[in-house]
C-alpha cells in the first residue's frame, strides 16, 4: 500500500516537473529589453578596462557596476 501511494505521489510529482517545463516563459516588453540592453553594455563598458587596474581597484570598480547594473535593471519598466 505505502509503495503504490508513494509510487503515484512520484508519477504525479514528475508530470508536474514536466508539465511547468514546457509552459511558455512570460515575454519581456519591448522596452524592458530595450533597457536591459543599455543596462548590460553599461556594465560592459565600466568594466572594459579593469585587467590593467590593481587588485583593490578592479574589485571596486567591478563591484560598483554591479551594483549600478542592479539598480539599473531593477528600473527597467516590467510591462
């Protein structure tokens, strides 16, 4: 009995798994991708340069434009 309830607890556990799997992600607006955009060449512009900077420097500079990329996308419109 314990081993065909957990059998279909299993079954239904997997279908589940499969069937939020192949449900659509939902799309992104225009001008959210349009801002995450700008947002990611943002980021990769503050950090063109950061090999030829020291240790200290690099993880400084790295670390503000990840946070300003943060920000940044936490202000892109969401629809």
């Amino acid at each position: 009995m314990t081993r065909s309830l957990m059998r279909a607890f299993l079954f239904v556990l997997v279908l589940f798994s499969f069937a939020t799997a192949t449900l659509p992600a939902p799309a992104e607006s225009p001008e959210r991708r349009a801002a995450l955009k700008l947002c990611k060449q943002k980021y990769r512009e503050a950090t063109k340069g950061k090999k030829y900077l020291k240790s200290s420097d690099r993880k400084a500079r790295v670390a503000a434009a990840r946070e300003e990329r943060r920000k940044c996308e936490e202000l892109a419109p969401r629809h």
